[in-house]
C-alpha cells in the first residue's frame, strides 16, 4: 500500500502533527479570548435576559458546524474543479451559500424553540420565546453572512495562492465564528433590551 | 458542468445531524446557566468559556480530520500497540496541555488588559490547565471510538465524526471548566 507508507512516512509522526497545529491552535486561543471579552461584556444583558446563557454555546457551535461543512465543501470543489476562485455567479457555488444560509436559518429558529421549551420544563425563567428567537434570529444571519463572505473570499485566496482550503476553513469556521457569533449576540441582545 | 451541489440535497443530510448538535448544545447552555450565578460573580472564568469550547472543537476536529484520512487509507487498527494511533494519542495530547496552559496565560492577560476581575495567574493556569487535560482525554476518547463505530457502521466518518465529537467537547469542556473551578476556588 505505497499511499499508506507514503502517509505515515509524512504525516504521522508526533513532532510534525504538533509543529503544524500548535501556532494555528494558539492563534485561535487569542482569538477564542476576544469572544469571551464579548461575552464578559455581556453580564448586564445575560442578568436582564434571563435563559439568554443557554443560548450562547449552542449559537457558537451551530457556526463551526454549519460553516464548517460550508468550508469543507467549498475545499472539496476547489481540488474537484466543481468551483473556479473566482468571484462570479456560479451555480454550485450559489447553491452551496444558499445551503449555509438556509441551515442558519432554521438552526437559529429550532435553537430558541427548543431552549425556551426546555428551561420552562425544567421551572427556569425565560424572557419568552418571541425575544429569545428573535435575538437567535438576528445573531444567526448577521453573523452568517458575514462569515460566508469571508470564508468564500479567504478560500479563493489562499488557493489562488498554492494554500489548501481545506487547512484554513475549519478553524477560520470555529474561531472567526466565535467572535462575530458573540458580537452579533451582544448586538442583538441590546436591540431586543431596546424595544421590550 | 452539472450542478453537484443542490440546497435540497445539502439541507437534507445537514438538517439531522444540526438538530442533534443543537439539542446537545442547549444541554450545554443549561450547564452553563446552572452555574450562572456563580459565573457572573467571576467574569475572569466566564470570559474562558468560548476559548474552552472552540479548542476542544479545534482538537477534536483535527484529531477526527486525522483519523478518519488514515481510516479511509486503511492503515489504523483500533488496538491500543497501533503505531499511528499512539502518535496521534500522544500529539493530541501534547498540543492539548500547551494549548489549555496558553489559555490561562492569555486568560489572565486579556484580565488585565480589558478590567476583568480575574482569580489570579495561579488559578487562571491551573483551573484552564486541569479543566484542559480533562477535556483532552475526553476528546480523544470520543473522537477515536465514533470514527471507528462510524465506519464500522458503513457511515462515511468525515461526515460523522467531526459534528458529534464538538458538541460533546461542548457538554464536557463546560462540565469540566466548572467543575474543576468549583475544586480550585
């Protein structure tokens, strides 16, 4: 099996899986910590909204995994040909952003239904479940079209440039995420404390 | 060309697999809230949660990335002597413990920089350093069985692995933070 020698020849010893994902690992570290900032900022709304917390590592997580399959999709296309880099109306390409937007969506809905269901069934407050959607909603778009612009625009780039997509989607997925997730969360909490 | 990507097909594969992750990511945020109270009297800890979350999706997505690549090359036993699993266990390992000491470090810094009452270096390291190591077995547990039942089951493990084992970091690293704060404060 000359691609198996090949693998463990190149890819599996300890020193080079640990060069080639720890600076990538702290540099998500630093960036993780600006999502937390956010979050610590986030204290008088989290007491004002009460069932506002639950929320928070659902909504984090929903980006990497959506927008990180969206990546990883985006990488494989690229290697296939299925996607040209470039910036212009494509139909697998329309359809795939479609895809992600349309899971952030619905994600975003069922997230809120199902946390207000279920901190009102465990006899917890919650602020209800228009402004708990709503705050879901906002933050679920906002952040997502952000990220979908971003991670199309740094996918094309870096393999224009000889870089594989698929090395730099996932964590940009999980760690830019992260942040506009949280920024968008502050966001949208201070416009639902605004109109109720 | 042929459309090879449809919104419908995507949705379709994507929906269950989301729902399943948000279910455990709520069961998360219910963690978190039961410990609320005690989280927003020490915001230093509370500013540690998403950096928590995010390195242990980062760990187990790469380690999954890994072992799903030399599954599908067919070169990983699932035998504790298996030379690659062993590296692998040993690198995640390695990464893991000078990662989660860094989130500490950084923790304490990003403390001081934006006013965030912290409980101090010492603790910031061990509680993220401890909490860290724990999450770490945990994600290598996880990631390596679902890759192997995955494909055991004729499921593709790319598919599976990576969604599953991020929202179980998710439960575990908020379980783990808390828990062990409330051992060191």
């Amino acid at each position: 099996m000359p691609e198996g020698d090949q693998y463990l020849k190149k890819y599996a010893g300890v020193s080079s899986i640990v060069k080639q994902t720890l600076p990538l690992l702290v540099i998500c570290v630093i960036l993780g910590l600006f999502a937390g900032v956010v979050l610590g900022g986030m204290k008088a709304s989290l007491e004002a909204l009460p069932g506002l917390l639950v929320l928070v590592p659902a909504i984090l997580d929903t980006r990497g995994n959506i927008f990180g399959a969206f990546g990883s999709r985006l990488g494989s296309a690229l290697h296939q040909g299925l996607i040209l880099p470039e910036l212009k109306r494509d139909d697998n390409l329309m359809h795939s952003i479609a895809a992600a937007l349309g899971e952030g969506v619905i994600i975003s809905i069922v997230l809120a239904v199902i946390a207000h269901y279920v901190i009102l069934a465990l006899g917890r407050d919650s602020i209800g479940i228009i402004p708990l959607t709503a705050i879901s909603l906002i933050a679920g778009v906002v952040s997502g079209i952000v990220l979908t612009g971003l991670i199309v625009l740094l996918a094309f780039a870096g393999y224009k440039k000889g870089i594989d997509p698929d090395n730099i989607t996932g964590p940009i997925a999980t760690t830019a995420g992260d942040v506009l997730a949280m920024v968008a969360l502050f966001m949208a909490a201070e416009i639902v404390l605004g109109v109720i | 060309m042929q459309n090879e990507y449809h919104v419908k097909r995507i949705l379709k594969t994507a929906l269950p697999i989301l729902t399943f992750a948000s279910l455990l990511g709520i069961a998360s945020g219910l963690v978190l809230d039961t410990y609320g109270d005690f989280l927003l009297i020490s915001p230093g800890i509370l500013m540690l949660v998403p950096v928590m979350i995010g390195m242990g999706g980062n760990l187990g997505s790469i380690l999954g990335a890994r072992i799903t690549s030399a599954l599908h090359l067919g070169i990983v036993e699932l035998r504790l002597t298996d030379p690659l699993l062993r590296n692998n266990v040993l690198a995640t390992i390695i990464v893991g413990v000078i990662s989660f000491f860094a989130v500490g470090v950084f923790g304490q810094l990003f403390c001081i920089l934006f006013g965030f009452e912290s409980p101090g270096l010492v603790n910031m390291i061990l509680i993220s350093s401890v909490s860290g190591f724990l999450l770490t077995l945990i994600i290598v547990f996880t990631t390596i069985l679902l890759a192997f039942m995955s494909y055991g089951y004729g499921f593709d493990p790319d598919d599976t692995t990576i969604p599953m084992v991020t929202s179980i970091c998710d439960v575990f690293g908020i379980l783990a933070l808390f828990g062990v704060m409330m051992v060191v404060l």
